[in-house]
C-alpha cells in the first residue's frame, strides 16, 4: 500500500496470499509451540516447525464409555483419512521404550501408574516421525481430567475431541457379545460383527470383564468422572450418538473431523453470488453486505471499474460480495487475472419454472417505482394495478433467453471455482441467508476439495 496515494489501495493479492498458505494460523500455532516447549535457540525452533510442515495433520482424541465402539470407529477414520492408530497397549508393547518399561514395573507391582507418565510415554510416541508427517488418533486415553491436565502440561492437545456415548442397557448388552481373537488381538461381535470363517470362530473367546455386574460398575465409574474431560475440552469436544449403525456413526465423525474450528485470523469475505435470473442474488448479496458491512458490488461494473472498484481500501479491508458477474469462464479468468479471487462462491438454485412464475408476473408502479408481484406481492389497489408496468426483460420469451445463457455457462463456472456452495434457493430468502451465512463464518473442511 502507498500512503502517499489517494485513495488508498491495497493490492488484492496480500489478503489472498496470507489467507491460502494460512500465515495467521501459522504463525498462532508457531507461538503456541514456543510458549510449552521453551526452546533454547528459538528461532532455530521456529525454522525447524515451518520445516514439518504438519498444522494441517490430524490430531485426534476418541474416547467414550466401554463398548462404545470407540476401537471400531478410530480403524476406519485411521484408514480414511491415513492417520496413525494409536492405543495405550500398542505403545506399551514398545520394548525400546524407558516411559513404557517403567509402566510395566508399576504394573507389576500393582501400584497406581503416574498420569505424568501416561503423559510422557505418549509424548514419545508422537515425537515419532510418522505422527508428525501424518498425525493420529488417540483411543480411549485421557479418561480423567487429571489426565488431560498431564497432557497439556506435555503441551499435548488435539484438534478434535470425538466423544462417543450410548445408554447404559445399550453399552451393556452390547459389552455381552464381545468376542477376542487371541492370534490378532482383532474383536468380534456375536451380532454386529461376528467373522465368517469358522477357523477364526474356533478361536474367539471372552474377554475379562464383560459380565453384566462388571461392566455396569465400569459405567458408573465412566460416568462419574466423565465431566472432567467435557470440561477440559469444552470448546473441541463433539458427542456422537453411537446407539446407530455403526456407518451412520462413522460418517459424522469423519463429518467432524474434517471440519476446521472458527479461526482468530483476520478474515476478509471475497464472495460471488451465481444463480439464474429470479434466483435472489441482489436480494442475498444486499443482506450479506449490510449483515458484515463489506462492499456490495453489483453486476452492472465493466472490469476495468470492477477493477478500480475492487482495490480500493474497503473492498481491501473490509471484503466484497459480487453478483452476476462473471457470467462465463472467460470473465472469471479475467477477474482471477487481475488478481481477485473469492474465498467463498455460492450457487443459488432454482428450478426453471419457479424462475419463470417469479419474473414474468412481476410489475412496477412508474409513479412510486414500486415493484410488485402477481402471486407474492400484488398491488394494494385496482388503480395502482392499472398503471403497473411489465418490464419487456420479464417477458417469458426473454427468460427463457436468460435461462438458456446461465445453463450453457453454469457447469464450466463449478469447475472453474471448485470447490462451490449449492443453496436451494427456492423457499424463503431469510431462510437462504442464514445458510450462506453460516457457510460464509464456518471454515471450509481439511481434508475434502468440494463443500456442498
């Protein structure tokens, strides 16, 4: 920016560039990380963290009541998402490990084991290069918050807190059916999930513990403690209903996982409004502009205006909603040329028909430059009626013309912005907003390309 020019203008390209390689966010969990870990040489420190390049990695806690299928669960997000599985047991059978050893011989004495060491042995583990490339899921660890507390002492912390949760009878007869493989350590389940080969079926038996008595005694304790973790994670933490099918309860944790949590980082809306004519885009874009005072630009700007318009500091600063431009790939390479590129673009979809009974009986009163509608809004009286106005734009002839210019240019338009936002636009336009608002302030998902 030049402060010796008037006006101000700031060049498109800052906000775009700072808000695709994340630098906020960056910069944020670069802090964090020096504040827990204290390094010696910090700015080594900081060269060696840009260096991972892991803030998008998954960082997951699954956790739950016994029999919640929390095991189940993690395997398939693990193979989903290609994250690493992680358990209390599998680390503990690390034999290089001192934190691990050390586990085993308070173990064997039958002594409680110190959180700080629950803390420190996973610390380990996910110091390991694989966690860093890749990241991981944690099942079933911490389950107090004495626990957590350790862990973030360890400067530990997930992204994602995946609380499964059932009721009792539910987790207690579901407990009954369980079933291990003692050659693989793999569990079965005599209705959910119970293996076709009868060699593996030979094999299976009871694990300790599941007995109605005993696990309706590890569910009081569950639930007597369980507070602790809600409150150590109050803002990550998200309770899935796993008394479903266990695809159902899979797909909103992935649902979960794969969204991102609201930002700190200075956020400048960049937003197109696409959408046939009658579809409601100046009536959206002047509700987002008023909602988030940015720059409502309408459709009627050259792209040389447009251009102009665009740089100036408000539109920098503030942000922008665009409407009916650009009608067809060749404008939006323009526009992505001279540097302007939204961060959100929506699609209103509307039927043709509704389309042609919206527009081709809607008038306007010369005289009050009222605008009226046959259906929705008719005119207060016979006179006003009288000298209502048809717009010749609004006749079904020329409509259908409009209508035809959109759909030839719509689908190369999604494949150009990909990924885009599809609203019904059909139904109340108060009702639209509110979903292309909370589309606008949720961040788009880590890990999938289209949002829909």
């Amino acid at each position: 920016m030049d402060a010796t020019q008037k006006p101000l203008r700031i060049s498109p390209e800052l906000g775009v560039y700072a808000e695709k390689h994340g630098i906020f966010q960056t910069l944020q969990r670069m802090l964090q990380c020096l504040l827990v870990d204290k390094p010696m040489d910090p700015i080594q420190y900081m060269i060696d963290h840009l260096k991972k390049e892991n803030d998008e990695v998954p960082r997951i806690f699954l956790l739950g009541p016994p029999a919640s299928g929390k095991l189940t669960i993690a395997k398939l997000l693990c193979d989903k998402i290609s994250t690493n599985f992680l358990t209390l047991n599998s680390m503990l059978t690390n034999e290089k490990s001192d934190f691990a050893n050390k586990i085993q011989r308070f173990s064997i004495r039958n002594k409680e084991i110190p959180n700080t060491l629950w803390a420190e042995l996973i610390r380990e583990r996910l110091s390991k290069t694989d966690c860093i490339k890749r990241g991981w899921i944690l099942v079933g660890f911490p389950r107090t918050q004495e626990q957590a507390l350790a862990l973030q002492e360890m400067g530990i912390a997930p992204d994602h807190v995946v609380i499964l949760d059932a009721p009792d009878t539910v987790l207690i007869e579901r407990n009954l059916g369980k079933r291990i493989d003692m050659s693989t350590g793999e569990i079965y389940h005599t209705t959910f999930n119970w293996p076709t080969s009868s060699k593996i079926q030979n094999r299976l038996v009871k694990p300790n513990g599941i007995t109605e008595e005993e696990t309706a005694k590890r569910l009081l304790e569950y639930r007597r403690i369980s507070h602790g973790i809600l409150n150590s994670y109050s803002k990550k933490y998200h309770i899935i209903n796993a008394d479903q099918p266990s695809v159902d309860v899979f797909s909103q944790a992935l649902s979960h996982v794969q969204s991102r949590h609201r930002s700190n980082a200075p956020y400048t809306p960049r937003i197109l409004l696409h959408g046939p004519p009658g579809s409601g885009r100046s009536l959206q874009a002047a509700l987002i502009a008023e909602k988030y005072r940015i720059v409502n630009v309408p459709d009627a700007m050259v792209m040389k205006c447009m251009s102009q318009r665009l740089s100036k500091l408000d539109c920098s600063t503030r942000g922008w909603v665009m409407h009916g431009f650009p009608q067809d790939v060749r404008q939006a390479e323009m526009l992505k040329d001279a540097g302007f590129i939204p961060n959100r673009v929506f699609f209103l979809d509307v039927p043709d028909d509704a389309v042609i009974e919206h527009l081709t009986v809607r008038m306007t009163d010369p005289i009050t430059g009222e605008r009226y509608h046959s259906i929705y809004k008719p005119a207060p009286t016979s006179e006003v009626y009288s000298r209502c106005k048809v717009n010749p734009k609004d006749s079904e002839e020329n409509v259908q013309k409009a209508l035809e210019v959109y759909h030839a240019n719509v689908r190369d338009l999604e494949q150009f912005y990909n990924p885009v936002i599809h609203v019904n636009a059909d139904q109340d336009p108060y009702t639209v907003f509110e979903y292309i608002e909370s589309c606008v302030v949720k961040p788009l998902s880590k890990y999938t390309n289209v949002f829909v």
